[in-house]
C-alpha cells in the first residue's frame, strides 16, 4: 500500500488516463487500450488489458469511476450495464475509483462472486492501490504529480531558509525586554531577499493560499525589521545587541504608536508562520 495519498485527479478523462498509464507501467508486456471515445457505446467498460499470464492469453477490463465516495449500489449499477462479455470474453472486471478502500465494497464484491454467475472475476481498485501504483512507477508519477514533486521542494527550501535565519527563535524574542543581537535586522533583509527569490522561483503559483500566505510573510517581516529601528539602539554599554531605551521627558506619540505596531506585528507573523507551518505539513 502507498506510503503517500496523492491528490486526487478532478477530471473523470484524465483519471481514466491515470488508471491505463498505470496499468501500462504494471504489465509492460500488454495491450493496454482506452475503449471507444466519448459519444461511443462502450458497454459498461473504459479499459482493456491484454496479457498473457502463464503462457495464457488473458483479458481484463476496467470500469473507471472518479469518485471520491462508492456505495454497494454503485456497485449494482455499475455491474447491471457491464455488457461487453456478451461481446468478448473477457476474465476480469476491475472497477476502478477515487474513493478510498471501504471493506463493505470488497465483502459485497465477494457476495456477488458467490451468488451471481458472471462470467468473469471481480476486483475493486481503490485510490491508496492507485497511488501505490503511481509511488513505485516513476514515469506515472512524472507524468502527473511532477508538479506535486515541485512543490515539495519550495517547501524544502522555504524551511531552510527561515531555519538559516533562525525566524522562528527571532519572533520568540520580545525586542523591548531582550533587545537583538546587532546582526539581526540585516540577517533579515538577506532573508526577505531569499524567500523573494524562492517565490519569483516557483511556478506553481496556482497554489494561491500558500504563495500569498508567504508573500504576506515577507511583508510584515519587513515593517516589523523597519519599525523596529525606530525603538531600538545601539547598546550605550559596548555589547553587540540593540536594546530599547525607555523615552525620556515626557511622552513620544509617535513612538508609543510604533511600540503598539511592534508588538502587533510580531503576534500577527507569530500567526502567520503557524499558518504557514501547518499549510505544509
């Protein structure tokens, strides 16, 4: 069984296409075919498999079915318009779906098997046995979840960098109370710089909630890194940090309004980088 559950393809064309590749990659010494074209009667199938299994010549054929739920009754009425055996013979009958594997299906399969005669065996192909098909054959992967392997590695990366710049230790650190070490804010420009690269980088910019979530990211990493040059100094002791300094006679407007800006922004990319974080597991 797979170790990974890859998305799930929505269109009903493509899934078909999916379940021949793979079938392909599986028996590369058979026929695989996608049966008829749309308009045309295909008799309750979409694939045929022709193999030859111990020095036999074997048929099996597929019904493919995108759904990401079955019921015993699909099943029914799936089998009811099967009718391409009355045509060719044929061994077995794969139904094939999005749906996940469900011990009801298989026990109703097998019920079937004993009371009804069909001409041909029963086999129910679930989505975890689709994708451990697509995870062990390297040319369906490619073919469609390239994009997915993409992704995974802006993930990589993103993380290597906010670990680089230690983000995570940086927003755990209140400014006011613990000040910063002098290299920081221009660790943090490097940083905006990186992730800007990594983003100009990823073309799978379709993925709008992660690319925004982000981009919104290095924004407020910015305006915190900037307002906080406006309350921290030098420390007047030598040390290499900055540290605030409490105003002094009498009291700054601007400056109690930047301190508040501060503390919200660090909570807001606090926020942020959990969503993130989470959006990537």
């Amino acid at each position: 069984m797979s170790h990974f559950i890859f998305p799930r393809l929505t269109d009903e064309k493509q899934f078909e296409h999916l379940v021949a590749d793979c079938y392909r990659a599986l028996y590369p010494e058979s026929q695989v075919d996608e049966y008829g074209r749309r308009g045309q009667k295909q008799y309750g199938i979409d694939i045929t498999v022709q193999m030859e299994l111990q020095q036999e010549l074997q048929l099996w054929c597929i019904q493919c079915k995108n759904y990401e739920t079955i019921s015993v009754s699909d099943i029914d009425e799936l089998l009811s318009k099967c009718t391409y055996y009355m045509i060719n013979p044929f061994s077995k009958l794969i139904i094939a779906t999005a749906a996940s594997n469900d011990t009801k299906i298989v026990d109703h399969l097998i019920q079937i098997r004993n009371v009804h005669s069909f001409p041909f065996d029963l086999e129910y192909l679930s989505w975890e046995r689709i994708c451990s098909f697509i995870e062990n054959n390297p040319s369906v992967y490619q073919k469609y979840y390239s994009s997915l392997q993409q992704v995974n590695a802006f993930k990589d990366n993103f993380f290597e960098i906010v670990k680089q710049y230690e983000i995570g230790a940086f927003l755990r650190i209140d400014p006011m109370i613990e000040g910063l070490n002098i290299n920081i804010p221009a660790n943090l420009d490097i940083c905006k710089i990186e992730l800007e690269t990594l983003l100009d980088n990823y073309i799978e910019r379709n993925n709008d909630v992660l690319y925004l979530k982000i981009g919104e990211f290095m924004n407020w990493l910015d305006s915190y890194n900037g307002n906080l040059s406006v309350i921290l100094y030098p420390n007047p002791n030598g040390y290499d940090r900055f540290v605030y300094l409490p105003r002094v006679n009498g009291v700054d407007d601007k400056r109690m309004e930047i301190e508040q800006m501060v503390l919200e922004f660090r909570k807001h990319l606090t926020k942020l980088m959990n969503e993130i974080a989470a959006y990537m597991e």
